[in-house]
C-alpha cells in the first residue's frame, strides 16, 4: 500500500514539473509580446508567489486593484509559470513574470516601489520581504475567524488592511506584543463593491440558495468541510423543492487529498444536472467560474462552512446559514461571529428548508445579522469601502514619503541573499 502510494505521489510530482516546464516554455516564446511596465512606473506591487491552483486568491483583488490603478500604477508580480499564463489572460492589470531572484531583484531595482501586497502567507513571500526601502502589506484573500486569521505572520508585515474591529479584536486576543492600533488598518470589504455579474438563471419566485463549502483541509484543526457531513443531504432537500433554487460553488480544492469529498463532491454535481433534467425551470447552478460577487449579492440565503465565505458574505448584509464542523479537532473561534451565527447542524442537513425560511424572517435572526455585519465591516453602504481602501493607500504613501525624506541620503547596498536557491517547480 506504502508503494502504491509512492509511485501516485511521484507521478503528481513529475506531472507537476512537466507542466511548470511547458509553461516556461510557452512565457519563453512569448517574451517578446509580454508586457513590461516602463522603469519607474510602478508604485504599488501584488505579489503573488503561488501556482495556478490558487488563482482564487489573487482573483477577488482584481476589481479593487484594477480601481486603484487609476490613481498609482500597479502590477503583479508572478513567481510562478502556470499562474503567470493565466493571469496574463484575465487580469485586468499589468503581470510581471520574475521566476529567480535575480529576476526580482531586476524588477525591484527599476521600478519606484512604495507598498507590496501580499493575499497569502506563501513561503517564498520573504524573498520579497526582505527589500526594506518599501511597505510590505498583508492583504489577505478574506476575513474569517479561520485560525488562519490569527497566525503569527502577521508580525511579520509593516502593516495588514483588514475588514473591521472584529478582526483587530481577533488579532488582540491571539497575537502576543502586536500592536494592533498601529499595525492595522480598517478598511471593510472591497471587494463588495464589486459583486456583480450575469446570472446564469432568469429570476423568478424560486428562493436562492447559495451553497459554498470549502475544502476539507491539510490538518485536523482545518476540518471545516461539509461536503461529506451535510452536503449531499442539504443539496437534495434543496434540488427536491419547486420553491428553491440551488447554486452550488464548491471550493476549487474540494478533494484534492481526499477522495471521500472528491466522490460527494461529484455526487452533488451529478444531481443538479438530474435535477435540471427533469424540471428545466429550475435552473439550478454548478458554479466553478473565476468570479466571486454575484453568488453572494443574488442569493436570497446562503449556506457556508467556516471560511472567508462566511465573511463575503456578511458583507452583502443578507441572511446565511453556517454548517458546523463534525470534526471534534476543528479549530472554532467564537469569540466573534461564530459564537452567535445560525448554525446548521449535519443531523439537520436535510432539513434545511425550514432553517432557509427561519433566517429569511425571523426579526431576532435579522438584527443578529445586523450586528455583526457592523461588527465585522463598518458601513457596508455601497462605495464606502472602496473609499476606505484608497484612503489607507494613500496614508501609507505619505507615510512613505516621510520616511524617504529622512533616508534619502543612505547608502544603498544589496539586499538579496547569495544562498537562497530557487526552485524548479510550482
């Protein structure tokens, strides 16, 4: 079983290579019509180390930074030759491609940067921390009370823009000597004032029910996935309703180390196809597109486990439902939202609809809800958070700009690191 298990391994790995290969080889050929930002016109950079299966990431920023673009120039730096390909494909901003080190530090001696963004907590994130003459800013890809949200690595950051107080309380409680005041910056969800997009349905009288779970996880405190304990339940109850509608946007993880969420995965899938066959009013939807905004905005009840989607979705301030981990070992902070969120139950998974309908009316559920939202996003009015996000830019330039003032006379010396190696794969 052990060498079973090996040989599956190396071939992924092998795979995994030869992929990373060809696309060199295909940014290799296409050098010459990739687009390269004049020197010195770069003020802010996103740097995104990551490989291709975690595009999500980055996504949800493209709207926000294509915005801010019209005020300082901004582009992304890959580090990776799948996720370079395809972000030269869909983002609405200017791509780098800098493999090495010395392609970085190429890049970085040209441009005019001010603040470096960062969506994740990629490894490879200090090959570019280690540049001083700028503001290394932790950006994140959602708020959440994942205990993701609270490692240590945030220390590791000049500043991090997070959602709202929530986050800052959720910072005080776990981060150690972290001056939370001074190291963080409020800023909502911006990406709210973007959830838009065609619906892939006609709207009618069927209620919508959003059903986004996320993966099952790499450790025991992440087991946060419903798709085995409640989503094959929760999914027929809904697509067995005339009154409902299902869209379902698992996470693009979902079954990648484990083959039980891969098959319900699958299952789910199956049976909204089923479902559409036999009642094509219905319209349901398998939603596995690169747009996040108008699942979350459309949906007239959403349903997700313990992730950012939680988060995303309170920031459109309508009524969800949160599935609550089987797993004893799964890390739950309810401290904050979790501690008061409607929770769904595996046991009650196919019971669902009445829970649906609960949340939609109930008055003690809706000022809940109105709390938190506050709690979590200040003023979710429309363009307020957009507001605030090129506000603390701004804030962050000036404060640039005194620093600059006082070093403009240092010598420059080399910041790189002769020992660190790069990597041949993703």
């Amino acid at each position: 079983m052990s060498l079973s298990k090996d040989l599956r391994t190396a071939v992924k790995v092998v795979r995994k290579l030869m992929h990373s290969r060809a696309a060199r080889r295909e940014l290799a050929l296409r050098r010459l019509e990739l687009p390269r930002p004049a020197a010195g016109s770069i003020q802010i950079a996103v740097y995104f180390a990551d490989a291709k299966v975690n595009m999500y990431q980055i996504r949800q920023w493209y709207a926000p930074l294509a915005e801010l673009a019209q005020e300082h120039p901004v582009a992304i730096i890959s580090r990776s030759p799948t996720a370079a390909l395809t972000l030269l494909e869909e983002s609405p901003i200017p791509v780098v491609y800098r493999r090495t080190i010395a392609d970085l530090e190429g890049f970085i001696a040209e441009q005019d940067l001010r603040i470096v963004f960062y969506v994740n907590q990629n490894s490879k994130n200090f090959q570019m921390m280690r540049y001083g003459r700028m503001w290394h800013v932790f950006i994140n890809h959602g708020e959440s009370d994942k205990m993701y949200m609270t490692t240590n690595q945030f220390k590791a950051y000049d500043y991090s823009l997070v959602a709202g107080q929530a986050a800052r309380d959720r910072l005080s409680r776990k981060l150690w000597d972290f001056d939370v005041e001074h190291r963080t910056m409020m800023i909502g969800r911006p990406q709210a004032d973007h959830f838009a997009g065609a619906l892939p349905y006609t709207p009618d009288d069927r209620t919508v029910v959003l059903y986004a779970p996320t993966w099952e996880g790499d450790r025991d405190a992440a087991a946060y996935s419903s798709i085995v304990s409640h989503g094959e339940a929760l999914a027929g109850a809904v697509l067995a309703s005339p009154r409902h509608r299902l869209i379902y946007r698992p996470h693009p993880r979902t079954g990648v180390l484990d083959t039980e969420y891969k098959r319900a995965n699958a299952a789910i899938i199956a049976a909204i196809a089923a479902a559409n066959a036999r009642d094509a009013s219905a319209q349901h939807v398998y939603d596995n597109g690169p747009t996040l905004g108008w699942q979350l905005a459309a949906a007239d009840v959403a349903i997700t486990d313990v992730s950012a989607m939680v988060y995303d979705r309170l920031a459109v301030g309508k009524p969800l439902l949160v599935t609550r981990p089987v797993a004893a070992t799964a890390d739950i902070d309810e401290n904050g939202y979790l501690g008061s969120a409607e929770w769904l139950h595996s046991r009650d998974a196919s019971n669902v609809l009445a829970l649906v309908d609960r949340v939609q009316h109930d008055e003690g559920a809706r000022k809940n809800l109105e709390f938190w939202v506050e709690r979590h996003f200040g003023d979710t009015t429309p363009g307020v958070t957009t507001q605030r996000f090129h506000a603390a830019v701004e804030a962050l330039i000036t404060e640039w700009e005194r620093h600059a003032l006082v070093h403009a006379q240092d010598r420059r010396s080399r910041e790189s690191d002769p020992f660190d190696e790069d990597d041949e794969d993703d």
